[in-house]
C-alpha cells in the first residue's frame, strides 16, 4: 500500500533507529553531536527529544573510546548504534572495529556476540579534502567478522538499518554524504523515495537491479547507482540498453545476480567510489571471470578512484570521481561504439 511519504535517507535511517528503540529498551545511540544537533548528517535527528540522555548519548571527540565502549555494551547484551561522524576518522579506532568488533564472536568461540551498528559517512563531492571525503568500502569489506551496507536511496536506508540493528553481529553502516538530502548537500533526485510507515526489513546480500537491460551489465553501490542510471538514460537514446544493479551491501555480496546478468549481457562495467586498486571492483571482476571468462563478450572495466587523496580543488575532485559521463564512455568503449 502506497504510504504517500517521500523521504530523505536522513529521515529513512532515523525512523528505523526509532523504531528499533521503541521495540527494544537495550538499543541506544552513541556518537558526536547525535544529540541536539541531530547528527551532523541528520541520522539521529528528533531522537534526542523522544529517548533522552540515557539513550541518545552524545560524546567528546574520542573514537577510540566511544566505539570501544560500543564493543563492550554489545557483549554485554545491549546493541549500540556508534556513529562515526566521518569514515575518515577511522585510523583512530581502527583496533576497537577490526580487532574487538570484528573479531570477538571468533575469539571466543560464538559465545559472545557483538550486536553493533557502527553507521558511518562517505564521500566526496563537495570540496571537504582528502580527511573527509573518501568512501573507503574495500577497507571495511576486506576484513573478516564486519557485515558492509551502503544504501542507495531512502527505501533502502530504512529497511537496510534495521536487519542491521537486528543483527547479531558488527555491521558497518556506510551513508553516502550526498544522499542524505541535506539542505546544504544536493542530493541526486532518486535517493529519496516512498517510504512505508511501518517497520521493514531488508535481507543483506540481495542485490536489486534496479534497470533490467541485454546490452551490457553496469554494477554500482551507494552514490554510483545515481550515475549508473543516468549514463544508462544517456545511452538508451543511443540503442543501448543497460542493465544496472545496485549491490545494496559489500558484505555478503550478491555475486549471483551479478553473474547472471553478465550470463545475459556478455558485457560488464564496475563502477565505485572507493580508490581503484585491490578493491570493489576488482573483487567483482573477478567472481564473473573464476565462474566463467566465456561469459564476456569483451574485457570487463572498472571506473573508480585513483589512487591519489581526494583533492580539495573543487576541479581536480570532479576530475577524479565516476560520473554519467566517464560511465557512458566505458560502456560505449566495451560495445566498441563512438560517441553520438
């Protein structure tokens, strides 16, 4: 049933934090300025206002400590929601994620879990520099213990934060900045969305294409399905037609869908946000090409960051992210057409 609502992703994680709260005492949220500022990304705003102190706590600048804390309220049998304001930040809390969070279930045999949500912001875009601008998904994916989202749009973001809060392990929650719909930060016109008022789930692991197509396969995440959609728009005025498929989550990864729709295609794009080498896209390449190089037609790209920094120049950045344009090139470079 249509709910008539669209809604930012902001207000999508929000409501499904509060919704989680008013079902079970033992969730809280944990971070800078997740209080009365609402989040600096808007995902804990009005919660301050509905749960209290107790439960939506704000705290000093010290990564280290809060999501260790984190660590430990979740074994202890509560389930944190830890914002990190920027992933940027993680090098200083970096031991709490990946040697207590990520490892402790292992460490202990399964008998103690780590119910955590650790929601973070990504991305570039905006001129904030390489400290406050990368998307860092590899990272986080790479290393074992440590489920990976990165929603798309607002629909996802809800039902994505609640398996994740459900969850009974660590789940890094990953928010592209330039989703969130903020009144400072433009958003693509897709990421907000209908949302239904009740609560939802949506399963880790199944991914959605989002534009069935027979030309060519494109594969995106987070901020890159936006400019996977609007290349495939580009293009159908071409003769093209371009599937394109949201990932929804690093970690599991739906490698069936993905390798289907090359079966059909024959042809693959990869398009991330996140630096170029040892990442997302390699890892994507090559599941299709171990279950079966015949499937292509002809050889695979991947568009992603170089591996510089993110510049500051406003320019330099544009430069080096994935866009429409540098998508439609790639996949006109793989079918062997000229530009119209």
């Amino acid at each position: 049933m249509s709910s008539n609502r669209i809604m930012t992703v902001s207000r999508a994680m929000s409501e499904a934090i509060a919704q989680e709260m008013r079902a079970d005492p033992n969730v809280f949220v944990m971070g800078e300025d997740v209080g009365a500022y609402g989040g600096i990304f808007g995902a804990t705003s009005g919660l301050l206002g509905e749960f209290g102190e107790s439960r939506v706590r704000d705290t000093p600048i010290s990564e280290t400590a809060f999501i260790g804390a984190g660590v430990g309220a979740a074994m202890a049998g509560m389930r944190p929601i830890v914002e990190l304001m920027f992933v940027d930040f993680f090098g200083v809390c970096m031991d709490a994620i990946y040697n207590l969070a990520a490892k402790n279930v292992y460490f202990s045999g399964g008998n103690c879990k780590v119910p955590m949500v650790i929601m973070t912001g990504t991305g570039g875009g905006y001129s904030d520099a390489g400290q406050h601008s990368q998307t860092l998904h590899a990272t986080f994916a790479h290393l074992p213990g440590l489920k990976v989202v990165a929603p798309s749009n607002a629909y996802d973001a809800k039902g994505l934060m609640t398996t994740a809060i459900r969850d009974d392990g660590p789940v890094m929650f990953m928010f592209h900045k330039g989703l969130q719909g903020l009144a400072w930060m433009a958003s693509p016109e897709g990421a907000a969305t209908e949302l239904p008022e009740e609560s939802y789930v949506l399963p880790f692991g199944q991914a959605k294409i989002v534009r069935p197509g027979k030309d060519v396969t494109i594969v995106a995440i987070s901020m890159m399905v936006h400019h996977a959609m609007e290349a495939a728009k580009a293009l159908e005025k071409e003769g093209v037609d371009a599937e394109v498929i949201d990932l929804r989550t690093l970690v599991p990864l739906d490698r069936k869908t993905v390798i289907q729709s090359v079966k059909k295609t024959g042809r693959l794009i990869v398009v991330d946000e996140d630096y170029k080498s040892y990442g997302l896209t390699s890892e994507i390449i090559a599941s299709v090409v171990e279950e079966n190089p015949a499937y292509l037609k002809s050889p695979p790209r991947r568009l992603a960051v170089p591996d510089v920094p993110i510049p500051y120049s406003r320019p330099m950045e544009q430069y080096i992210l994935p866009d429409a344009v540098d998508i439609a090139a790639a996949v006109r470079a793989t079918l062997g057409k000229k530009a119209a």
